[in-house]
C-alpha cells in the first residue's frame, strides 16, 4: 500500500490487490515506529494519522524474575515523533488507501486475489487473479510481491528462500484492561515462560512465546493448563486469565526467519515478508517493509523496471535485512531459547542476563536498542517526487 502510493504519488498507475473484502485482521502488526512517522511526516500526512486514536509508546520495559528493568527509551530519537504508535493496521491501511486514491493513477482492487504469474518466456509479464467478478488477468510492466512470509508470488517466481531458523512460536490472545492497570508495554519473561503486554488504550493484546511446534503438546495439557501458566506472568489478578474461553481465543503465529537469495526476477521484484520474513522481536516487521518499499519508489519512480534497478532495491535493502535477522536470530537463541528452556540450576532465582542489567543500569545504552527497533539500519527518506493530485 505504501509502494502504491508512493509510485501513484510520482504519476504511475499501479493496481494494489487485496484478497479480503476489508483491513479488518486481529493480531496483525500493530506498531507504527519512529522510522514510519518520520516517513509520514515527510509525506506531509503524520498530523493527520496522529489524530486518529492510538497509545504513544516512549519506553519499553522488561520484567525478568523479580527484576523490572527499562530497556529501550525512544524519547531521545532524534526525528519528529519519538515514540511508538500503537494503532490498529486496518486503520494505517485505510489511511493510506484513502490517501493513495487521491492521484488517478492508483486503483485498489478489494476481495482479488493473485492465485499465479504471467509470463512471456522467463519474464514476469502480470498476474493471474480472482475476483468479484471471476477469474481475470492482469498484465504490468512490474509486480511486486508484498503478500507475506507466506508468499506466492516468491513461491510461482521459483525464488530461492534461505531459511535461519526459528526456536520460537507465539499464541496471541487478547485481555481487558481495567481501571487501575499500568499503561505500560512490556515483557515478562521467567523461567519457562515470555509474556508480552502491549496497551491498546482498552484491552490488552499479548503475546505467549512457546517453543517451536509445542502447540499440540500445550493442547494435550488442556486450555486450564495453559491459563495457569499464562496467569503465572501477568502482573494482575489470575482470575483475568479466563478470559481465554476456548483454544479460538488464541491465535498462532508461527515465526520463520528467512530471506530470498535473490529478491527479484525480469518483471518481478519482492519486498516485506516476502522478500525477508522476520521474527517478532522488536515488533520491527512492518516498519522493515515501508523501508522497503519507500526504497523501491525512490529507484523505480522513473518507471525504469529492468533488472539493474529491481537488483539496485535489493542492493539498498539487504544490509540493514541481514543486520536486523542477525540481531533477533541473537535474541531467540541466547535469551528467548534459553528461558523457555528453564535453563538455571533448580530453585536458583531466575536472574537478568548481563547486557540487560546493563540496560537497566545505564540509560544511555537504552539508546541502542532504541534505535534498532525505532528506526533501524539505514533509516529511508521519501525522494520519489510528487505530482499533483
């Protein structure tokens, strides 16, 4: 959407496609960080975006055991709105649908669905799609794949998917909130158990991180099981955990960490998960692919799609790709394997590792983790120019 708008905002006609009717997805990304502010303040559009309703997110905070330790401060970012936007996806979508349609250029196809590639020879030459009216063809002179970690667009392209492996899996659940909780966004981690809280104004969305494929085995021990260990790490009365009425109150998320060999082929290039899955640690997925994509318009907006310049996205996104998977790969396997695993000796308090009480201990070093998850490698800025709507 953001590619769309950005390439229809420089005079091209682009054709998004959406396959469901609405934006209307629970327990998508719903963080909007200080890098994708920055691009809506450059877009003249972060004034009105910030009117819509959202939770400002300054600091992120981690209990570990007994510990309550601060670990990211994104009030000392140096760009416009310092702080994380906690705001429904559809509701960034709509935003940005409603301003794409603005340039005549821009068409949105709600309830079409890509279902396989055109080509002539080896070249992507459009797509094959359904829709409300039936099966349809629909040819460009580039398509973008920006549908998922699960994408198949990369998949009918024959692109080539390095995968780094994931120790992790997270069930998504939702809790109300009440009078009297902290409005804070954190994580609880304790032997053999990670909780992330994240304040939606008037519920809670968690996070419960479990090994990689133990859904079944947690099944088996049936959903009270699951309550008590989910009411062993919030920070209010047990009793909210039945509030999780049934397994359908819980929404997996299976994590993969991977990224394409080669992002793009003759007519075809892939961005966001489909180029690079990400895991959720740092939330960072989202904000990665409008990188991604404000990259792409600022080398493509002259409508020059041949491979040099599908190569020269890939080329300017790549590095801060591989630094950000390095980072969380580092995460899941020193810190989140570990406690899952329960690893420390039997009654011996569950202790903060060292880099972490050091964050605790100096604020200026709650600056690095700040800036990889608020802004990044390689921040973006908008250059594709804009032409009258």
């Amino acid at each position: 959407m953001m590619l769309g708008l950005l390439l229809a905002r420089a005079g091209l006609h682009v054709t998004v496609l959406e396959k469901h009717r609405d934006f209307l997805r629970d327990f998508r990304g719903d963080t909007i960080h200080p890098s994708t502010l920055q691009l809506l303040h450059e877009l003249g559009l972060a004034e009105e975006f910030l009117r819509l309703p959202h939770q400002e997110v300054r600091e992120i905070r981690a209990q570990i055991g007994d510990t309550l330790l601060p670990v990211a401060d994104f009030s000392r970012l140096q760009v416009r709105s310092p702080f994380i936007a906690m705001i429904p996806q559809w509701d960034f979508l709509d935003f940005l649908a409603h301003h794409a349609a603005r340039y005549p250029g821009f068409e949105l196809r709600m309830q079409s669905e890509a279902t396989g590639l055109l080509f002539d020879g080896s070249r992507v030459v459009g797509v094959k799609a359904s829709g409300p009216g039936g099966e349809l063809e629909i040819r460009a002179e580039l398509v973008v794949g920006a549908d998922g970690r699960h994408s198949l667009v990369r998949s009918a392209a024959g692109l080539e998917v390095v995968d780094l492996g994931a120790p992790i899996d997270v069930l998504w659940f939702r809790l109300s909130k009440r009078p009297g909780d902290r409005a804070v966004t954190m994580g609880r981690f304790d032997r053999g158990r990670i909780v992330v809280m994240l304040d939606r104004g008037d519920y809670w969305q968690c996070a419960l991180v479990i090994g990689k494929g133990s859904l079944d085995a947690l099944r088996a021990q049936g959903l009270e099981a699951l309550r008590r260990r989910i009411a062993a790490s919030l920070p209010f009365e047990s009793e909210r955990s039945r509030e999780i009425a049934s397994w359908q109150d819980l929404k997996l998320l299976t994590v993969q960490v991977n990224r394409l060999r080669r992002w793009y082929r003759e007519g075809l290039l892939c961005i966001g998960d489909a180029a690079h899955a990400m895991s959720p640690v740092g939330g960072v997925g989202i904000n990665l692919a409008i990188q991604d994509a404000v990259a792409a318009a600022n080398i493509l907006y002259r409508g020059d799609f041949g491979v040099e310049s599908l190569r020269a996205v890939q080329a300017r996104r790549a590095l801060p790709t591989r630094v950000t998977q390095s980072f969380q790969v580092v995460v899941q396997n020193l810190i989140l394997r570990r406690v899952l695993a329960g690893d420390a000796e039997p009654g011996a308090r569950f202790k903060p590792p060292l880099a972490v009480r050091m964050l605790g201990r100096f604020a200026f070093l709650r600056r690095i983790p700040a800036r990889m998850i608020g802004l990044g490698v390689r921040p973006e800025h908008v250059r594709s120019p804009a032409v009258a709507s």
